[in-house]
C-alpha cells in the first residue's frame, strides 16, 4: 500500500513533465510528409505542364462557339515545333578567361541523375483553320480572327475563317 502511495505522489508531482513527453512521442509518430513527397509530385507536375495541343483546339472551340453568329466550330491548329524544357546549367569562370557550361542534375538514388528543369517552353503556332457555319459573314469572320490571334498570338494573316456547315 506504501508502494502505491508513492507511485501516486511522483506522479502527481511530475505530471507535467510526463504530459509533455507523451505529447512529444505523439508528435513523432505524425506522418510529415518528408522526403518521399516530392518524388511523387514532381511528375506529376512536369505532366500538367507539358502542352497538350488536342485539349487547347477543344478549348478553343467552345470559346468561338460562344461568338454571336458563328455557331459550331472545328479549329485546326499547326505548330512551328514541340515544346521544350529549360533546363538550368552551371557556368563555372575559370582563371585563364575560359569557362564551363554544365547542366544542373541531381541524384534520384540507385545511381540515377536527373536533369533540373527550370521551365517549359511551349511551342509557337505556325497557323490556324476555323470551320464553322457563320464563317461566310464578314462582321462574324473578323470576330474569329481577333479572338483566335489574342488566344495564339498568331498574326491574322496566318488564320483561316471557313464557312461549314
């Protein structure tokens, strides 16, 4: 019975201690999401980031669909090449005025090395095919045109407005 009178004497006079101790051990047993995060989310952003050029012709229809008199459109789009990465590089002067250019990789474990992407470039259209009922009206064709160059870039001498039906 002494016995126990003492445990509960140490423990009512430490308990504040004990309580922090156990809310530290809790707190080292949380997930963090520490190293293995990032591995996972980076291809997934590389894919988000790469251009997908069949998504941005549908896009692109549904908003020349809403222009008043034009109706439903089809857009074919040309490109001037695919998209690339920027990659960073390293440049290292040396003492006789010469210097070094080397691209930036890092380890992926088991030997790997990987490239540091620091963006993606998305290619240049070379042109663009309207087809759309409405294209046979001229206030409706240059409505086209300007929308199609703000969303390409493209000047209005490589966009064609056609009418279909």
């Amino acid at each position: 019975m002494e016995t126990a009178q003492k445990w509960r004497e140490a423990l009512g006079r430490y308990q504040y201690v004990l309580l922090i101790i156990a809310v530290g051990a809790v707190l080292l047993l949380l997930p963090t999401g520490g190293r293995d995060s990032p591995k996972e989310e980076a291809p997934a952003q590389m894919e988000e980031s790469a251009f997908d050029l069949e998504a941005f012709e549908r896009k692109l229809e549904q908003a020349l669909s809403q222009v008043e008199g034009a109706g439903e459109t089809r857009v074919v789009l040309t490109l001037e090449g695919g998209s690339r990465q920027v990659l960073a590089r390293n440049q290292d002067r040396e003492g006789d005025g010469g210097a070094s250019n080397t691209v930036v990789t890092v380890g992926k474990g088991s030997g790997q090395q990987e490239a540091v992407p620091i963006q993606t470039v998305a290619p240049e259209f070379r042109g663009a095919l309207v087809v759309c009922p409405g294209g046979g009206n001229a206030a409706t064709r240059l409505k086209l045109i300007e929308a199609v160059s703000a969303l390409t870039g493209l000047g209005s001498d490589r966009i064609s407005v056609c009418a279909g039906g």
